[in-house]
C-alpha cells in the first residue's frame, strides 16, 4: 500500500468536499492541486471525477428527510412529485451535453491555465451579478425585506428547473463551478439565495454521481482493485469535509452575498497564471 498516494488521495478528497458547493469550482481546484501533488493522468482524471461522489453522499445525509419524503411520495403527493420532476428536468441537459462535449472538454481544458482564465472570468461575472442585485434590491435581499420569486425549491416550475439545469452545464468548461453557475444563475432568475443553493445541492445528487460512475466504468479497464483505497480515502474524506461545507453555507448564504469567493477567484486565478508564466511553478498537465 503505496501511504504517500493515500495522503495525496485525502488531500484531493478534502480539496474536492471544501469546494464542491461554494462558487470557486471543485473540479478546477482539483485539477490544480493535483497539478501541484503530481497526482496525474488518466487514473486520476477519473479520480476527481469519482471523488466527487463523495461530497453528495454528504448532500444525501444532511437532507436524508427530504429526500426520504420525496421517495415515499413520489406515487401519490403531488409536492414529491413536482420536486422529483424539477430535479430530472434540469439534470437532462448536462447528460446530453456531457456525452457530446465530454470527452473534447477533457482533452483540452482539464488544464491548470484554461482553469485559472475561467476562474477570473467567474469572478468578474459574480460581481455584476452582484452589483446588478444590488441595484435592484438594495439591502433589502441581505435583510429579508425582499421576497423572491422563488422562496423555496417547492416554489420551483418545469421551466425554472430548465434554465438552471441549461446553466449548469456550463459547469463543463473547469473552472467556471457547477455550484457557481446554478446558485448564482439561480439568484439572477429570481430565486432566493437559499433556495438557489438547497436546489444546487440535490441537483448534484444525480449529475456528480452519474458523472463518478460513468467515468468509473469507461476507464475500468485502467483501474484494478489496487485502487480501491486510494478511491475509498478519498470518498471519506470528501463525504465529511462537504459535509462541514453544506452546513456552513446554508447559514453563510442567509446574511451575505457571493462577492467575497468572486474576489478569491480572481486572486487565485492571477497567481496561477503569474506563476505559470514566470515559471516559478512547474504546473503539470
């Protein structure tokens, strides 16, 4: 058992469960800190990949009665329903695109500097959002004197799910950050930050797991059951770290906006970039 691959998979895992729900991009953290551990090639393509499975086995339990309900409802009240429903519609369009574009996506972006220019491209793309909310809304949104289209998940239509599951999928460029795209996108479409984020959540439940276990079996060819704990370590270590992250948002989003991550995209992304040019980083492909 090789225990500098455990710790470097720990590492990624905790990496992956700190970054998955905020709107910084897991997937671009991933890259880059594998980037820097050497933690490379297509076995680890497909362990940051499957590594995310872990952060929404955290999502599940935290909101194990939601979903339990959905599932117990899902034949005869029309609220399971209608949620299970919004969440299928908007995970559609990342399959579809995911299969088409997948496979081009990894080939030339899974790369540290197209992932530092869509960092500070988010960045910059959250403080309009921001600073268009503002303008709108004033301090209202931030002190509860605003009431969103969208309160709750339960307030959600077929059409909204849509257009969220639509701007997930930008998602597919790393860096750009499926949380980013859908909270962010979701505030814009008139839903609370809240709700935006609760909704963000469960709709990784379907596209982080089904993306983990396609990745898993189209490359079962280059794994063998040596990898298995590299892959459990770093599952655990998602599944607590996303966990402590869900938890921490929730209360975060109730009282503050997003400009804060927008600020630590665009620093990120320059130092990345300054010290790929300059070289004082050797960043691995």
């Amino acid at each position: 058992m090789d225990v500098i691959l455990l710790i470097k998979a720990a590492i990624m895992g905790i990496v992956e469960g700190l970054t998955e729900f905020l709107p910084i991009s897991s997937t671009g953290h991933l890259i880059l800190a594998g980037s820097l551990l050497n933690f490379v090639g297509e076995k680890a393509k497909v362990f940051e990949i499957a590594v995310q499975t872990g952060a929404m086995f955290a999502v599940v339990w935290e909101y194990r009665e939601r979903l339990a309900n959905t599932v117990r409802g899902i034949t005869h009240e029309p609220q399971a329903q209608r949620f299970a429903l919004n969440v299928l519609i908007a995970f559609i369009p990342a399959v579809v695109l995911g299969l088409a574009f997948g496979k081009y996506i990894k080939a030339h972006l899974f790369h540290p500097v197209p992932v530092a220019l869509a960092f500070i491209v988010g960045g910059f793309i959250i403080l309009w959002v921001e600073a268009r909310h503002k303008r709108l809304y004033g301090a209202m949104d931030m002190q509860g004197g605003r009431k969103a289209r969208i309160e709750t998940v339960d307030d959600m239509k077929p059409v909204d799910a849509l257009k969220i599951g639509l701007l997930q999928c930008l998602a597919m460029i790393p860096g750009t950050s499926r949380s980013g795209a859908t909270i962010i996108g979701g505030v814009v479409l008139g839903m609370s930050r809240k709700a935006a984020a609760e909704f963000s959540f469960y709709l990784g439940i379907p596209t982080l797991m089904g993306a983990g276990a396609y990745s898993v079996l189209k490359q079962r060819d280059a794994l063998d059951w040596a990898d298995v704990p590299m892959f459990a370590v770093g599952l655990v270590f998602a599944f607590f770290s996303a966990l402590l992250c869900i938890r921490w948002l929730i209360r975060y989003v109730s009282s503050h906006d997003f400009k804060i991550f927008a600020y630590y995209r665009i620093v990120f992304g320059l130092v990345v970039l300054a010290t790929w040019w300059t070289g004082t980083v050797v960043w691995a492909d």
